[in-house]
C-alpha cells in the first residue's frame, strides 16, 4: 500500500491530501495510514531522495528538499518568483489579523490596497472568505494553503511572534517634522 500513497501524493501534486482523505481513498484506518505515511517518509529520507514528504496545511504532500532549491532555480525562473515588499507587508497584515477587509488593510498600510490584493489573490496566497457584518459588507481576506506552502509553514501558528512593545511607534507631529525641514532649518 506504500506504493498506492506516494501514487495518490505524486497525482495530487500541490493540492495534498489529508489524513482522511488518504485513509477513505485507500480504504484502510487512519491508524495504518499513518504507518504507511511514516514508512514512505523514512524510505524518502533512508534513501537520499530529491523529494521529501510533508504536512503542510493540514495536508500530506509531496515535496522537493530545500538543499536542491538552486536546481529548480536554474531549472525555471518562475519556480522562486519573489514578492515585493509592498506585497510581504500586505500579506503580513492578511497572516497576522485574518480574517481582514480591504479597508482595515488601507488603514494599517496608509495606501490603498485594491490592486495588491488582487495580485495576491491571484498568486493564490489569500482568498476571499465571505461578507464582513461591517456597512457595506466589505470582502473578508484570510491566508491559503499555498501561503503555507510557500512559506514552508505547517499551521499559521508557525508564524513568528511578534511583540508589539518592541516596535518603536512615532508621533505623527515627528513623521511630519522628520521628512519635511525647511532648507536651512536645524530642527
């Protein structure tokens, strides 16, 4: 039976499999389909394979190894396709406060966010979660699997932590007086 999961992985590709899944398919209790899962595992690492299995998102999956990255690099220049900064910090907000509206996005940001969510929507790192109860019943955005993947996370708990009292806010007053001195002003 081995060979029918790394079969039904390989076929899923990205997409995964959870642990049910894998078990109704096979027709077998997720007991077992753990065993085989560990045993594929062991064989993938035993072996020095290029492929490793992991969960991720809740969902077995079949994965390169992170030593062989600069292959698939050369191999193809869309397989590390890199995020702006503009598009990291909208999906931090999205990680961090999901689920969010574009609104309260604009609001954290300072900018509008209209064409950053698009783009990230179509990268499939968020998705469109239903209405928020707000006036207006503005889209709610949340995280993907394929965030998770992308990321190398298992759940969105893996995400650093951040403290709040180590991040130095300034008063609007100094923002404003920092970027704009008169020329010859020394204040």
């Amino acid at each position: 039976m081995i060979d029918v999961l790394e079969c039904l992985l390989f076929a899923v590709g990205d997409e995964g499999l959870t642990l049910k899944q894998l078990s109704e398919i096979m027709e077998i209790d997720e007991d077992k389909t753990l065993k085989l899962i560990s045993d594929l595992k062991k064989e993938y690492e035993d072996n020095k394979r290029g492929i490793e299995l992991k969960i991720l998102g809740n969902k077995y999956k079949l994965t390169t190894k992170p030593k062989y990255k600069e292959y698939l690099v050369k191999l193809s220049d869309n397989v590390c396709n890199t995020l702006s900064k503009s598009a990291l910090e909208t999906l931090a907000i999205v990680a961090y406060n999901e689920p969010i509206t574009r609104l309260e996005i604009d609001d954290i940001r300072g900018v509008n966010s209209s064409s950053m969510l698009r783009n990230l929507v179509s990268k499939g790192f968020i998705c469109d979660v239903g209405k928020s109860d707000l006036p207006g019943r503005p889209i709610l955005y949340k995280t993907t699997d394929y965030f998770l993947d992308y990321f190398g996370l298992s759940t969105k708990d893996d995400l650093p932590k951040i403290d709040l009292n180590d991040i130095e806010v300034l008063e609007e007053d100094d923002l404003f007086l920092s970027r704009y001195k008169e020329v010859g002003d020394e204040n």
